[in-house]
C-alpha cells in the first residue's frame, strides 16, 4: 500500500465564498463569560453575510453579551482530503420595523432564509419556534485545504 503525503494551502477569498455559498448548515461559535459553546445552524451566505434564525433562549442571551462570533463550514472527502472555512465577526440580531432602513434589512434576511426553507415565515413554516433573525457581518474569512 502506497502512502501519499498530504498538502496543505489556503484557500482564496473566492474560493472560501464559494464554500459558504455551496452549503446551508455550519457551526456557530460563540463565547459567554468563562464558557465557549458551538452549536449547528442553518444559514446562508450573501454579500459578505451571513444570516441565520434562532429560538429565543440560551444561545441568543449569550449573544447578546458577546457579539463576537466564530462560525464555519467544512467539506470532508476523507482523512486528507476537506475544505474548511472559518468566518470571524459581529453577529446582530435583527428585528421586524413598520418602515425604514432596517425593515428592509429584514426583508433582505427572510428573502435570503427563504432561498433554503420556502415556506420561512409563512403558516406553512417548518420551524415556526425561530422566530428570530440574525445575520454575521463576514469581518474575516479565512480557508484551508488538505490533499492527498
């Protein structure tokens, strides 16, 4: 049996946002006081953002003291052969308004959130319970590739 040496690179800005545009589900990372937590989210990846929704609970109180998050997203083949990218930045909780710029931010997340899950926010939702939205500002993306 042969064995290869794998290598490793860094993968390109382009190369990272056309990995988190290929998938719906990462893992969010997140710190609350001495306590570092790492959950999985459905999401997706636009502009520089991402944007998820969540339950009211643990998780978003936690947010709510520290912004600062980690999120990533892997693809894995085998032992030697993945793609992983990891996304540094301020995470905001966003809230419906009757007018203004930030109603249409709203507006943005739920076209984005129903690009993955159609009947979001609808009666026909499959998650009703994520009645909140949130979204990352991407502040750093960084990847990596290992090939064998």
């Amino acid at each position: 049996m042969t064995t290869t040496t794998p290598s490793f690179r860094t993968l390109d800005v382009a190369e990272c946002e056309a990995l988190l545009s290929a998938h719906q589900v990462g893992r969010l990372a997140f710190s609350f006081r001495d306590r570092v937590d790492i959950e999985p989210i459905h999401y997706v990846y636009s502009e520089g953002w991402i944007y998820g929704r969540t339950s009211p609970g643990t998780k978003l109180r936690a947010l709510t003291y520290d912004r600062l998050v980690a999120f990533e997203v892997d693809e894995v083949d085998a032992l030697f052969s993945w793609r992983s990218v990891v996304v540094k930045g301020t995470l905001f909780v966003l809230a419906p308004e009757d007018d203004g710029p930030l109603s249409r931010v709203w507006e943005q997340a739920v076209f984005q959130l129903q690009r993955i899950v159609p009947a979001a926010f609808t009666a026909a939702d499959p998650t009703p319970e994520r009645t909140i939205i949130f979204r990352i500002q991407a502040d750093q993306i960084t990847g990596r590739q290992a090939i064998s």
